[in-house]
C-alpha cells in the first residue's frame, strides 16, 4: 500500500471515529509540518505551538475532507495558512523572505547543485550551504515559499500549485527565479 493509499485509510478511519488512526498521521507528518512552519516562524517553541493548531484544525476539519488533492497536500496548506494567521495576529507582517511555495522547486531539480560536490569543491561545500541557505532567506515570501517546498519537502510542481493556491505556470516562474537567485549568489564560489 502506497503512503496515499494509506493516508486515505486512515483518513477514512478518522471519518468513522477511530480518533488513534489520526496520532497516526500525525506522527507522521510532524515533523514535516514543523519544518513547513519553520520557514515562516523564526521561533522553535511557537513552531511547535503553530504545528499544534494545525494539527487541531485538521482534525476538526476532516469530516470535510474529501479526497480531491492529497491528504499531506491539504494539511501543508492548512499548516501555511496557520503559520501566515500566527503572523498576523502577532500583528507582525510575515517576513519578506517567506518561503513562496512556487519556486521551491528550482534547487533540487535544474540548479546543477549536485555537481558541486566534486573532491576539489567539497572545501567550499559548508560555504556553499551558507549562502544557499542565505540566499533562500533573502528571497521574497512567494519565491521562498516555493522553493521551499520543492527543494526541502520534495512536493511536485502540482503539490506546490496546490498549497499555494495558484496555477501550475507561476510555481514554475517562482521556481525559476528563485533559482536563478541563488545560482548568481553561488556563481562567485564557484568561479
């Protein structure tokens, strides 16, 4: 049984009021979702403050859970939106460099990053994490997000459309440029 195979077993589970299928996914899922959140909120203790309210909207949400994306696809949207209200409440705007879920894409995929950890440059490799990682911070909120999501959580294009709520042509863009950001961050390092 595939992981979605299995998600909608339990999910299905849930729905007929077997509450332990649910600590199921959540195990599952937890630390994936504080990761997610950890990219929009700074502080570890209200990561995990934010991944529990998303964990609890989930569960009273899933009577309506009908199966059209993933479960995992679902639950990352509700974790962003939750991390983005926590934000807000915080009557604190969400940081420019927010991960846009778009172009979290471009890292793993075309970068040509792998290609760097040739014997000669695995000396420059922490430097090069360094500056990924900074240039991922220093990207705006959409690009970031959807960089995040592809690079570091490995969701499709379409997984990435679907959290962030919008079409498949504008992850890719975000993706593109986010690479494209952090490509002319690494160019010099590499050179």
């Amino acid at each position: 049984m595939g992981s979605s195979q299995l998600d909608s077993e339990l999910v299905k589970r849930v729905q007929q009021g077997d509450k332990s299928a649910f600590d199921i996914l959540v195990v599952k899922y937890q630390q994936k979702v504080v990761n997610l959140i950890s990219r929009f909120v700074s502080d570890q203790s209200e990561c995990y403050d934010v991944a529990q309210e998303t964990f609890i909207k989930a569960y009273k949400a899933l009577g309506n859970f009908r199966g059209d994306s993933q479960f995992y696809t679902w639950l990352y949207r509700i974790a962003a939106n939750t991390a983005k209200n926590h934000l807000a409440s915080r009557s604190r705007k969400s940081p420019s460099y927010a991960v846009d879920v778009d172009d979290a894409e471009h890292f793993s995929g075309e970068s040509g990053l792998k290609d760097y950890t040739n014997p000669e440059n695995l000396l420059l490799t922490d430097e090069i994490k360094d500056t990924v990682y900074r240039a991922i911070e220093s990207l705006p909120d959409d690009l970031k997000s959807a960089i995040t999501l592809r690079e570091i959580e490995g969701l499709s294009y379409e997984e990435i459309a679907d959290v962030m709520d919008c079409p498949i042509g504008t992850v890719r863009s975000r993706i593109f440029r986010a690479r494209d950001a952090i490509d002319k961050e690494l160019r010099p390092l590499l050179e």
